[in-house]
C-alpha cells in the first residue's frame, strides 16, 4: 500500500502563476540558468537557484546562498505572489502537448514508503547531487520541486482525475514552451478520504519515472528533520514529500539517444564488420533514420555519412529477453556497442559519450556526430511497462534509459515543513 496526504499549498496567486512557474532547476547550467532569471525575474528558478543573485564564479554550495532562497520567497510572500492554502487539498495537474494531455494527482507521499521500497526506484542517485538539495530544502523548511511517480492504473482514481466537477480549476496557461498547465483543487473531505483509501487499498507501489535525485534529497531532508525532534508524530508534514502521481496509461517516454564522439579510429566498414555478429544491419536512408520497433536500433556514421538500422539478431534477443534490464535496447546499445566496439565501459562519466533527449530531434544527432567525426545511435523508446519490470525486480536501468515530457513546472506548489 501506499500512503498520501492531503496538504496546505504554499502556491502562486492566480495571476501569478504564469511569471513564477519554472522548468526544474536540473534542466539548466548555470549560465542558462542566469539567462532565464534575467529574462523572466520573478520566475521561481531564482529560489531553486539562488546563486543566480550572486555574482559569477560565486561558491553555489555556500551557506549564504541557500539562506539568499530563503530570503527571495519570504519576500514573496509578503509582496502576495505566494498564498497559503487554508486547508488541506489534493491538487489535479494536467499537462497539454502536442494535443496530447496527461492527468496526474499532487499529493505527499510518505518517506516510509521510500525506505522501505513501496516508492520504487530505477536510477542511482549521486550523493552530491543530493546534497544541495538537502540543503535547500532545509534552508527553506520547504519542497519546491514535485517527485514525478506513476502508478499502475486505478479506473476509480482515473474518473476522479478526469472528472472536471469534482474539483475546482486555480490555474490555466500556456508557458513559452507551449505546454499548456492546469491546476485544479480537491477540497472536499470526503474525497480526499477516497483518494486516500484508493492508494492505501489498492495501490500497492508507485514509481519515480523523473526526479530520483529530488525523491533521495527530501528523504534525506525529512529523516534530518526527523532526528531533530524530540518526540515523533508519524502525521508531520516532514514525512512526507511533494510528488505528482500519473496512472502508467497517462505517460509518454521520448528517446533518449547517444552521440560517440570518438571512434577510435573505426571507420564505417570496421564498425560494421565488428557488429554484424550481434545484428541484422541494413542500410537506410535519412527519411527511415528512426527505429520503428523494440529490438531496433539507428546508427549514423559521420566518416561516410551513412545511416543504418540494426536489428538484435533473434537469438542474441531470445537470451536476453527473461532479464528486465539486458533486454532493454539501452543496454543492448551499451553492452555490444558502446562498450564491446569503443570502450565505452562508464557512460555516466565517459566524455566520449553525449546523451540528447529525443524532443530535440533526430537532425542534431547528426550535427553533433559530424561536429566530432564519431557516431550517433537513434533508440526506440523505453516503455512504461519496463520501467516498471526493472524496478519491480528492484534492478536499475542503465543512465539516461528514459526521457519523460512534458516536465512538471516548480513553484505552483509548495510544500511546508
């Protein structure tokens, strides 16, 4: 089972809510993220990002710059950007792309159900990329960032979700990247217990399909904030964290493809010779670049200029099939091309590596291909159900095996310690 809560929203007015939404602050670099903030000021990426107000160069890791995040929303608060809710609600986040619309319920998770495995997981998390996120959170007493999870879908819960009369709208707007954001409130009572009930009864597990390093942060943050007080109360707002839960039929995964900078000196006819035993390859051209089917796999090779698609040969794929990790074409790609062809034996801090997510196209793979004289490799993408397997099997995916849009915005809820 799983255990939610309702909770009293820090959020933005209603007029508000436009200017302050911001991407999460792990989509930019700081130079990125200093752009965005003096293009769009009031945008909360100055609070999850508060070195923005420091000069360049400046020590992001210092006190004083998490204290500077507090100061920035104490200051919006009083200037009326940012209201408290007088109760505790769930909140419906829907979110618009491309016509596709995707529906999914705020709520606060338990941190027991991270420990003890009902959140399941299927990255590792670095522990100084959570640090500074322990630290923000605790500077602020506060969780700005929502956990994206998922769950296995409830038909209940779904007619919930969908059902507009339940619930009133607080937000409706397009932001520049033309995602279109609504926010609704479930206020009443009853309600909120049949919600409640639904995960505790029905829902044995959810699952963090974005922000692993988020979920690891605010468990940390919680479990500190825990060890601080003197007697327990299993009901405090600091055993829970902020997460948006989406029904597993809700999602969309994008690719998530692979640039080789460096060959090795491999040419076109070695890499092919190399890979023919593991793959069916035939040649394609640039119109039938993308694989069309699980087990499928495109290459470009920039020192002839040639695409192909390869095809896992069917007993290579039939020995792979019962292990929810080696039969993703993620790790098919690492372990016999990636790793086997260029030596390639740690994608995470190989330079040689770039991952590109597949919002960005097909067309900048090969211009960062040509850029280097290496490789680009265009994967099908990986499924809901798989994500599920592996976690189930508490295994982890390879890096950047998943690639979730549209992303939750931060600062339209605000979670308080």
């Amino acid at each position: 089972m799983v255990h939610i809560k309702s909770f009293k929203a820090l959020r933005p007015d209603e007029n508000r809510a436009y200017e302050t939404a911001a991407l999460p602050y792990d989509v930019f670099d700081e130079d990125e993220a200093r752009r965005e903030v003096e293009r769009s000021p009031k945008s909360f990426l100055r609070i999850d990002r508060p070195e923005t107000a420091f000069p360049e160069g400046y020590d992001m890791y210092a006190p004083e710059v998490y204290e500077k995040a507090k100061e920035i929303l104490d200051e919006d608060i009083k200037e009326g950007i940012y209201k408290r809710e007088k109760k505790g609600c769930f909140y419906v986040y829907s979110l618009t792309m491309d016509g596709r619309r995707q529906t999914g319920l705020a709520a606060c998770v338990s941190i027991d159900d991270y420990i003890c495995g009902a959140v399941k997981k299927h990255e590792n998390t670095v522990r100084e990329k959570e640090e500074d996120r322990v630290r923000h959170i605790s500077a602020l007493e506060a969780q700005t960032g929502p956990i994206f999870l998922l769950c296995k879908k409830n038909e209940r819960l779904s007619e919930i979700l969908k059902d507009r009369a339940l619930q009133e709208r607080l937000y409706s707007f397009v932001s520049d990247d033309g995602i279109g954001h609504e926010l609704y409130r479930i206020s009443d009572e009853s309600l909120i217990r049949e919600i409640t009930e639904i995960f505790e009864r029905d829902i044995p597990a959810v699952y963090i399909a974005d922000g692993h390093h988020r979920a690891a942060s605010a468990v940390r943050a919680s479990l500190k904030k825990r060890a601080e007080e003197k007697t327990r109360d299993p009901g405090a707002e600091y055993n829970f964290f902020l997460s948006v839960i989406f029904p597993d039929d809700e999602l969309k995964i994008f690719d998530y493809n692979r640039v080789v900078k460096d060959t090795g000196g491999l040419k076109t006819e070695d890499i092919l010779s190399r890979l023919e035993g593991s793959f069916d390859i035939r040649e394609t051209d640039e119109s039938r670049r993308r694989p069309e089917k699980k087990g499928e796999i495109g290459m470009y090779l920039s020192d002839t200029g040639r695409y192909f698609i390869l095809s896992l040969k069917p007993e290579e794929a039939a020995r792979r099939a019962a292990d929810p990790v080696e039969s993703l074409d993620v790790a098919v790609l690492q372990d016999l091309v990636l790793s086997e062809l260029f030596s390639i034996t740690d994608p995470r801090g190989d330079k040689r590596v770039e991952f590109v997510g597949g919002i960005r196209g097909a067309d900048i793979l090969k211009e960062k291909a040509d850029s280097s004289g290496g490789a680009a490799f265009l994967m099908y993408p990986t499924s809901v159900d798989e994500l599920m397997r592996v976690a189930d099997a508490g295994l982890l995916m390879p890096p950047k095996s998943t690639w979730f849009e549209p992303k939750l915005r931060s600062g339209l809820l605000i979670h308080e310690f």
